[in-house]
C-alpha cells in the first residue's frame, strides 16, 4: 500500500468508496459521547451510536454531529446487537453496574454487567464470521499497580476483568484493543450536595496523602479514536490508561494555585457513609489506598505524541469544567443584581 493511499495522519487506508463505520454501545453515557464526539470530529469514520432511546436528549444532540446515525440497540437483547454491528469495520464495546440503587446493595450490580457482557461478546464473536468487522475496542476498568496484595476487589471491577476473560474464551484477541481507565476527574464535581468541589472543600474517596491517577472521560474518546486511526498500534493489546498521578493533598493544590482567592481543602468523604451509600465505591477506595491503579503514565506519554493525542491535565480540566462554569454563574449573577444603566428620558 502507498502512502497515498493512506488516510491522513492514520495508519488505516483511505477509503475509496464510503467511510467504514464504527459501531458505539451505551453512546449515550459519558464515555459513549466521548467516543462518538471524537470518531465524528475525526472524519474518517461513519459511527453508528446505539441507545435504548433513540429520542432521549442526548441522542438527539449525537444525531447532529457529523458522519452519526443514531440506532436503537439493547446490551440485554444480542440480537439487537448484531443489527446494530451488521456491516461495521469496528465496535466500541462499554458495559456498566450502574442499575437501580437498592439498598444494602447500592447502584452496583455486578450481575447486570456480566449480562450485558456476555450478550456483547457472543455478538461480536458472530458478526465477525461475517467478515466485515476488523477491529473490537472494549472499555474495561484499570489493573493493580501491585496486584500480589491481598486486597478485596471492587465487584464492578471483577466484572469487567471477567468480561475481559470471556474475550479470550471466544478467540477475539487477535481483534480486540482493551483500554482500561482509572477514576475520572468528573468524579470530583457531581450533583449530588456535598460531593461537589466548592470553595472550602475538594471531595474524594481516599487518604490525602496516597497516591490516585485519574483521566478525564473525554481522553477515552481521544484514546478509542486513536486506537481506530492506528490499528497497527492497538490491536490485540490492553491498555491500562490515566491521565494524572497525584495525592488528594497536590490535587487540591492545583486548585488552589489556579484559583488564587480561594483556599479550599481536601475532603475525604468518611469511609463508613460510603458504605452506607455504596458499599463497592466503599471497597474501591480501600483498593486504591493498598494496591494502587497500575497505568505507566510515562510510556503513556510517548503513545500519545506518536498518534497525536494530547493527554487532559488535571489543570486543564479544572479550567474548562469547573472555573469558567464558576465565573460564568458569578458573571450572570451579577449582571442581574446590576442591570445596565438607562438613561431617563
């Protein structure tokens, strides 16, 4: 093959007729919209994002984005699966814990992963026979950095490492990249009351001083989009992926320094009303703290520059999602407690 007959900055070919077309589960959820965001901006791609709900809000703002269908698909029903993979070059394969929270039990079902599962690799295994499908990207969860310790494993951990083991079972390594992120820096501004970073507090789940690497969900998006741009590069490997390497104490100093009027302190959410709360974060946490997510952020670095990803920082997330929503909200609050002067006439 020549050059030419390259698509620009990729290692896949050009293609001569249409686009090949990528295949998104759960598009709907952070990282599914990261995903697509990503392949549409890349352009050498046609995406097909599956949801439940085709008509939800945010299927209908994926419909809009370039070189996106939207099509309605169900990680419970196979079948539904396999119409919705018919014909693509690649598949984004995400599967989540996450159902009603119950209690005792939390959110987290790790049943319902394991279903979801097994139903998106059986589909995978027989689109491939057909022929069309080269390329399977899985988004799983980070490894140990020292998995020799004898430590609890979170349930909606275990789940996805099993998900990983029914992959090889089905012979589909040879296709298959395996990306595996840490915690997400969304984690540390949510909704919910108390949980949010505010001027006096930065919220997390483990001890100040022990180390946590975190990524930003949208650099899932940057990595899947490489990872199709650069078969040669991915496939059959896995990926353990962060962006950042700190302790509680140096993240808050980030923010600190960024917003200089502040002084704002890190907050370790107590243990027991985790548990409370959901009892497997409560089991992640002391998970962290002992073993520590394994991602060599340093080789990730070279990867990155030679297939043209530039890795979000901390800061750099920070800036964008947290405090130029905080001078947005303070700037609007002002102009309504000081409106424009009108001259009287």
């Amino acid at each position: 093959m020549s050059e030419s007959e390259k698509a620009p900055g990729s290692d896949f070919p050009a293609p001569k007729t249409s686009k090949p077309l990528i295949a998104v589960t759960m598009a709907t959820s952070r990282q599914g919209r990261a995903v697509v965001n990503h392949l549409s901006e890349n352009g050498c791609f046609r995406v097909r994002a599956i949801t439940r709900d085709p008509s939800c809000e945010e299927a209908e703002k994926l419909s809009k984005l370039a070189n996106v269908e939207v099509f309605k698909g169900n990680l419970l029903d196979k079948n539904s699966l396999k119409k919705c993979f018919k014909d693509a070059y690649g598949i984004f394969g995400n599967t989540t814990p996450t159902k009603g929270w119950m209690i005792f039990r939390g959110s987290m079902d790790k049943k319902y992963e394991l279903a979801q599962g097994r139903n998106l690799i059986q589909a995978v295994k027989e689109v491939s026979k057909e022929g069309a499908l080269k390329q399977f990207v899985f988004s799983s969860v980070c490894k140990a950095k020292d998995p020799l310790k004898n430590v609890p494993i979170p349930g909606h951990f275990s789940s996805k490492w099993m998900i990983e083991d029914f992959i090889e079972l089905n012979d589909l390594k040879s296709i298959t990249t395996i990306f595996r992120p840490v915690s997400y820096f969304e984690n540390f501004n949510t909704d919910i009351p108390g949980l949010q970073i505010d001027e006096t507090s930065f919220p997390g789940i483990i001890k100040e001083n022990k180390i946590w690497q975190t990524i930003a969900v949208d650099d899932i998006g940057l990595w899947t989009s490489a990872a199709f741009n650069y078969p040669k590069k991915f496939i059959g490997k896995a990926f353990n992926i962060a962006g950042e390497e700190m302790t509680g104490s140096q993240m808050v100093n980030i923010f600190n320094n960024l917003n200089k009027r502040k002084n704002t302190k890190y907050f370790m959410l107590p243990r027991s009303i985790i548990r409370l709360i959901e009892h497997d974060i409560a089991v992640m946490a002391n998970w962290i703290e002992c073993t520590g997510y394994g991602a060599d952020i340093s080789n990730l670095k070279t990867l990155a520059s030679e297939v043209g990803i530039k890795m979000t920082s901390l800061s750099e997330w920070l800036q964008e999602n947290y405090l130029k929503k905080e001078r947005l909200k303070k700037d609007k609050n002002l102009s309504i407690a000081w409106p424009k002067f009108q001259p009287t006439i």
